[in-house]
C-alpha cells in the first residue's frame, strides 16, 4: 500500500512539472492580430483603444 502512494505522488509531482510548461510567456498569442473599436464617447475612439494583459 505504501508503495502506491509513492507512485501517486511521484507521478502527481510530474504531471505537475509537465503542466506548468505551458504557462510561460514565450509564444506571441495574437501575431497580426486587428484591434478596432466603436463607441459614442468622444475620448473613446479606436486610436485611444489599447490592449490590456501581456508578461
């Protein structure tokens, strides 16, 4: 019985290093991508429109 939780946890310590791989920051996620915008505002017109979140 021992033995299987060793084998659990070892293998939940693994996919966990295999998973966070995929957090990192080193692949643009929107290459060419077009940002436009509509509003009624007058301060508020697509060249005042920015993109928020990034690394």
């Amino acid at each position: 019985m021992n033995t299987i939780r060793c084998f659990v946890f070892v293998f939940a310590v693994a996919s966990n290093s295999f998973t966070s791989a995929y957090d990192e920051c080193n692949e643009p996620l929107l290459d060419r991508a077009h940002l436009t915008a509509t509003t009624s505002l007058p301060n508020r017109n697509p060249k005042n429109a920015r993109l928020n979140g990034g690394c």
